[in-house]
C-alpha cells in the first residue's frame, strides 16, 4: 500500500488573532451560565477564558444556519430513550460557533443523574489526535522532527528486524509500523506492562516493512507518551494538560482514570444495561486512549482542530497532521458505506463526504464510545460521547452533515422504524 502525499489542505484564517480586527473577539470567562445548556442549547461563543495562557478567538463566520436544531435535540431524545441506550451527549459546531450542547440520558442505567454538557466520558482513540497534536506543536517548535527514525528517542519499542532504526515518529503516528493490526492489545488487557510489550513487539511476525502499509495500533502509537517525554523532560500527561487544555479552557479534561472518576459528574460505563467497572488498561497508553472530558470540553477541542485557536495549535500544525498519509483498508459498515475509502494521516481520518473533505476519529473502550467529524473549510462539525456499547448514537454525524450540506434526510439514528429496537455494536468506534 502507497503512501499518500496529497499537498496540505489550506484552511481560512479565524477573522482574529491577537491584535485583529477590533471589535470581534469578546472575552469572557467560562462559567457555568455557558455550559448549563437547555433543549436545544443555542450556547453563546466562547472567546478568551479566564485564567487561560492563550485563547480561543472568536470567528465572524455568520453564515446562515443550516441545521434544524429542535429536530436534532427532538430525534436525539427519541434515540436516547432507546433501550441500548444509557447516556448520550453532543456537541455541534456550524460557521465557527458552537451552537449546540446538549446532554441526554443519565450517567447510569436505572439511575436519576442527568447526562449534562459538563458530564465526563472517556474518548477512547480520540485520544491519538491529542497525541499527533502534541507531536506536531513540538515539531513545529524545532524540538522534533516527524521524519526522525523512532530509535532516536531511545523508546521501549522494538520492531521485527531493527523496524524501529527505520519507522519514523510520523510513522508511528499513522499506523504504519509494519505489525498486524492491534497488535498486543490483549496483553495489555490481561494486565501486561506497556513498555515491556513494546519490547516484545520485535518477536511479532511483520506483515510489511515500516512506512509501507497501514495498520491500527494502540501499543505501538503509544510509543508517542514516551516521545515528547523524552523531548520535553515532562510527562506525558501533565505536558498535554498544560499545553493543550488548560490553555483551551478544558476545565474537565484528564488522562487518567482517577481523573474519570473524581469528576463531579462522570458517566458509568455500560455492557447492555449493566453498569461495569472502568478498568486502567487503556489509561496506561495515554497517547493511545487515555483522554476524558466533558462534551464541551470537546466542542472546544474541535475548533482547536478548525483553526480557531491559533495561538494554542497553530495553522502550520494542523495542515501537518490533517494531511493524509495512507490508505486504510475499507470496513463495512453504516458509515464506511456512506463516506466511502478512508485515508488516516496522524492520529486523524481523512474522509470525503457529497463534495467535502471531512476530518475526524472514532473511539471505543469497554462500555464508552465517541466520535468527531468536521469540516475545516466550513468550521462545523458534530461530536457524540456515550456510556454504551450501542452505535446507534454515532448515527447523528450522518443526520448532521446531511443537514449541513442539504442532503436528503436518512433515519441514521434508526427511531423511525416500528420498535426501533436495540442495536448492537457492529464494529465502527474502535478504529
């Protein structure tokens, strides 16, 4: 499989940075009048948070609204009333603004704790575009550079047949280092340490040499935890919090299980309608899957990744892990069938949809699921965060973009049908 250099996608400045046009940035400060969201919740934008390094600017994108939003707050009560469904919440951006949050459901099955925007869920593989994006802020700094072989770090990986003297930091973040797919992930569910099972990853049989072809990883990509560790002196975990979310204004975002479980209000995970126990597997690959917040803390994550806080992730650094890098093989699924070839770049998916190009991740750990999709052109886009195993809840991308770009209206979230009855995981969040 060819590696993909498709040219770096340009994005429209935000209308304000730093000393701008006067008059289109408003500071404000974060509070909780901005997040206690009603049905539909039309939020007002957010600008320069209290307490914040650096801000997020406010975009004069005013384009007419597109989306239905009573429609979408109406079909998303229907489909969490749903019997697969625990608790759901979304976040929508259109023209640059945030204009809906919304919670539905409760944190547990049989419980009377409202899912709310300030709730905290876990993002399972969202996580990986944390990770290039603090990867690529590095390298945009000179500290680093992404074609740089892996064993420059003196990281715990090990490769079949040297791998790691050839597989780049890039490589790593694209999935392209050569090993099966998902490689060691049960090891490290049945309480293996990550390091020594990236040391063991030499003993497995490659399927291509690096740089040569595309598959998914979750030990492997955490080798990045490791990278910035190295570069910075920090930890993982606490450089991404302090260069990330805290300027971002994510007040209840973390990377670490007790950060889940201390939060005010967090969503149990669930296995049909039972509630079981929130594990550290995947926390101790944070690069990986160790990211938790709320969906507003998501909302201002996707305009992050829109361009819309350049002094945080600068446009240099977008263009540089949005761009395509690979081909990824085709999954038979609700949404692969309607998006159509998937291509991944770093710790992001490409994805065309009616015309536009899209980008976006989806994510799955034992009893969560989540996804993000969004258009940096438009500077909209949809985020979904849920405690069940269910994909029905993914099903509001579908309905959102059709909205978005005027197309005909399709029951994604299956509530229309007599019963509208249970659905099971078929394989779309995890990869």
């Amino acid at each position: 499989m060819k590696k993909i250099r498709t040219g770096i996608r340009q994005r429209p400045r935000a209308a304000a940075i730093g000393g701008g046009l006067a008059g289109l940035v408003s500071v404000l400060a974060l509070g909780p009048s901005l997040v206690a969201a009603r049905a539909p919740a039309q939020v007002p934008q957010p600008a320069v948070y209290a307490g914040a390094r650096s801000g997020v600017v406010s975009s004069s994108l005013h384009a007419p609204k597109k989306i239905d939003y009573e429609r979408l707050d109406q079909r998303m009560r229907i489909a969490a009333s749903k019997p697969d469904v625990v608790g759901m919440a979304v976040a929508v951006i259109e023209n640059g603004e945030i204009t809906f949050v919304q919670g539905y459901g409760t944190t547990t099955a049989g419980g009377s704790d409202p899912v709310t925007p300030n709730t905290v869920f876990r993002w399972a593989s969202l996580s990986k575009g944390v990770a290039a994006t603090m990867v690529g802020v590095l390298a945009n700094e000179g500290k680093l550079s992404l074609d740089e072989p892996v064993a420059k770090f003196n990281t715990s990986l090990r490769l079949p047949a040297g791998g790691e003297q050839l597989a780049t930091v890039a490589d790593i973040l694209s999935h392209r280092v050569g090993l099966p797919h998902n490689s060691n992930d049960n090891k490290l569910e049945a309480g293996a340490d990550p390091k020594a099972l990236r040391a063991s990853l030499a003993e497995v049989n490659a399927i291509c040499a690096p740089d040569t072809c595309h598959s998914y990883q979750n030990v492997a990509f955490d080798t990045t935890s490791e990278i910035v560790q190295r570069v910075t002196g920090v930890p993982y975990t606490e450089e991404v919090r302090r260069r990330l979310f805290a300027p971002l204004g994510m007040q209840n975002a973390s990377l670490t299980r007790a950060g889940l479980m201390s939060a005010r209000s967090w969503a149990r995970p669930h296995i049909g309608r039972r509630t079981v126990e929130v594990n550290d597997n995947y926390y101790r690959i944070p690069a990986a899957g160790g990211v938790n917040s709320s969906i507003m803390d998501m909302a201002l994550w996707m305009r992050a990744q829109m361009g819309l806080a350049p002094q945080v992730v600068p446009e240099r650094v977008l263009d540089t892990i949005h761009e395509a890098r690979v081909n990824t093989e085709r999954r038979n699924t609700m949404f692969a069938r309607v998006m159509g070839p998937s291509r991944y770049a770093l710790g992001w998916r490409d994805y065309t949809y009616a015309g536009h190009a899209l980008i976006g991740h989806q994510g799955a750990v034992m009893g969560y699921r989540s996804t993000i999709l969004f258009d940096p052109q438009t500077k909209s886009g949809v985020a979904v965060l849920w405690n069940s195993q269910s994909t029905r809840p993914s099903g509001v991308q579908l309905e959102v973009l059709e909205m978005l770009y005027d197309q005909p209206r399709n029951d994604w979230l299956k509530i229309d049908s007599p019963g509208g009855g249970p659905i099971q995981a078929e394989d779309i969040a995890a990869q």
